[in-house]
C-alpha cells in the first residue's frame, strides 16, 4: 500500500469512527473496535513511513 493510499484509508476509518460513535457513544463495543482498527493504521503507518 501506498503512502497516500494508507493515509486515505485513515481518514476513511476516522470518519466511520466519528459516525459510529455519535451512533453509539464512546464506550460501547462497536466504537472500541473501530479504534483498535484505527490504530492499527496509525501504527502502520508509523512502521512503514516516519521511522
């Protein structure tokens, strides 16, 4: 994956995360998931381009 194309599908995830917790709340299931997904991009992105 590209450098743009990780940073695309951050946003993407971001914005789903956004959505999913004005639905949800901070605290329930589905929100926790997608922050753990969200991070896993964060940290990829960090393995892959600043270091």
């Amino acid at each position: 994956m590209t450098k743009n194309e990780l940073l695309e599908h951050i946003e993407n995830k971001r914005t789903e995360l956004q959505n999913i917790v004005l639905k949800n709340g901070l605290d329930s299931h589905i929100t926790i998931l997608y922050s753990q997904e969200l991070d896993q991009l964060l940290n990829q992105y960090d393995h892959s381009f600043l270091r």
